[in-house]
C-alpha cells in the first residue's frame, strides 16, 4: 500500500513536471509577444506622426488665420 501511494505520487509528479516544461517551451518558442512589441511600436510611430502632421498643419492655419486678419485691418466702429 505505501508503495502503491509513493509509485502514484511520483507519477503524478513527473506528469506535472512534463506540463510544466511543455509550457515553458511553448512560451519561449511563441512570436506572440515579438509580434504584440512590434504592434506597440509601429501603433507608437504612427501616433507621433498624426500629432506632428496635426500640429504642423494647426500652426500653418493660424499663421494663414493671422495674415488675413492683418489684411482685413480692424473691425470698424
């Protein structure tokens, strides 16, 4: 009986150790992560473009806004 109870612990050590190795190398051979970074990283470069294009273009509006107010003069009384 105690060899029975040993030879079932261990058995079922050893299927948890196996399941255990088997998803540590599945996580270390998975491109999930690589895949998630390279997202971040392209989403990150996209959004400095917009804000800069938007800021660009924001400025090149006022400036115009500013020119043509100038031009125009004052309102009158």
């Amino acid at each position: 009986m105690l060899l029975q109870a040993y030879t079932h612990v261990k058995v079922g050590l050893g299927h948890a150790r196996s399941l255990i190795h088997d998803r540590f190398v599945q996580v270390m051979h998975s491109e999930t992560g690589a895949t998630a970074a390279e997202y971040a990283l392209l989403v990150s470069l996209i959004a400095i473009a917009i804000i800069l294009g938007a800021t660009h273009l924001g400025n090149s509006i006022n400036t115009r806004l500013d020119d043509t107010a100038t031009k125009v003069g004052p309102a009158a009384s």
